[in-house]
C-alpha cells in the first residue's frame, strides 16, 4: 500500500506512522514548576542528538507542563523507564493539572539532582541531568509551524546504579529498558546481539 500521510488517508483503524519508527526509547521527563511543583512525563518522541556536547531532546505535541517548566526554570532530566517502572512510568501520563505532582501520583521517590534543580526518579537505574539549551517549534516543508516543539538538553550530570554495571559496561539485559512502539504496546530490550563495523 501507499498513502500520503498529509491526506492520511490510509484507510487502516490507525495511524501506521507510529508502528514503523520503532522502537522508540522513551524520555522520561522531570521538571519543576517556578512554584515548586513536581512533573513527571514520558515522551516516545525521544533521543541522543549529540555527544560533544552530550544533548538529548524530546518532542511535545502542544505546550504542556514540561516545557513551561523547563522554558521557565532552564533544566530536566530525562530517567530511564525500565521494565520493573513500566507502570510507574504509564501513572505518570494521565492527563492531569499542572498542579498535581506526578511523583506522588504514580508513588515514587524524588531524588535531589547534583548540577540542576529538578529531581530525578529515584528507582530507575539511570538518569541525565540537562540543562535547557534551545526550543524549536517544528514546521512543515512549506515553512507553517505546527502544534510540536523540540526541546533540546545539554546532559551535564549522569547518575547509574551500579546494579545496573556488569565488568565495566551498562548491561542493557539486566536493566531490561522498555521502547515505545505503534498502538498502545511496548517491547522490552533483554537481548543483546553485536557486529562489528566494517573496516574501509
């Protein structure tokens, strides 16, 4: 099949476009009001964009409460969703008022951060500590902006458990992290495979 995605008109009971960028890892975002109050959201539009300097960034469709806190305050961080937080991490996305704390409402810890003032999840395994570098409202190839913004973070502190070290190296099996696919379903990440670049 064939279907031009600015008609949409692919005729299928849901947007394939989801099911074949996969799988996507999550950016599990804390942020913090200028009040104080405590966010927490996953985002499946995530990744790593750069590593000199080390930047990730997130898609928000819409100006929710993560990027007014982080245009306001200047920082998050983005913690690693795991199997074991699948649904710690799903709580955390009820659609609710900027001002409920979505630590509480999904029980779990704030953990004070060392370079940036927002906290990070205190039961996942890994979190980045950003500082809020650019955000850049998303056009379409005729130049209109639409209703998404990327929102980009200089990571400039990084905590791992050191469970989750294995002689040296994350061991991606042992923290089992989970992706966002199309639908509503998920994969976890508990196998591993290796190839070597091919030599020029």
């Amino acid at each position: 099949m064939f279907y031009d995605p600015r008609e949409n008109d692919h005729g299928l009971p849901h947007d394939p476009f989801y099911s074949l960028v996969l799988p996507r890892p999550i950016g599990w975002i804390s942020s913090l009001s200028p009040s104080g109050v405590r966010n927490l959201a996953p985002y499946s539009f995530f990744n790593a964009f750069s590593t000199n300097p080390y930047v990730v960034g997130f898609s928000s469709t819409g100006r929710k409460d993560s990027l007014a806190n982080i245009e306001a305050t200047g920082a998050f961080v983005c913690n690693l969703a795991t199997d074991a937080l699948r649904e710690s991490m799903n709580a955390s996305s009820a659609v609710v008022g900027p001002e409920v704390d979505e630590f509480e409402l999904a029980g779990l810890t704030p953990v004070a951060s060392q370079n940036v003032p927002v906290p990070r999840v205190g039961e996942s395994p890994a979190a980045l500590e950003c500082i809020h570098t650019q955000t850049i409202p998303i056009a379409d190839a005729e130049g209109k902006r639409q209703k998404a913004f990327l929102v980009l973070g200089e990571v400039v502190g990084i905590h791992i458990d050191e469970a989750a070290l294995k002689d040296g190296r994350v061991d991606v099996e042992r923290i089992r992290p989970i992706a966002r696919l199309g639908y509503q379903d998920y994969a976890v990440v508990d196998r591993v495979f290796s190839m070597k670049r091919p030599s020029a």
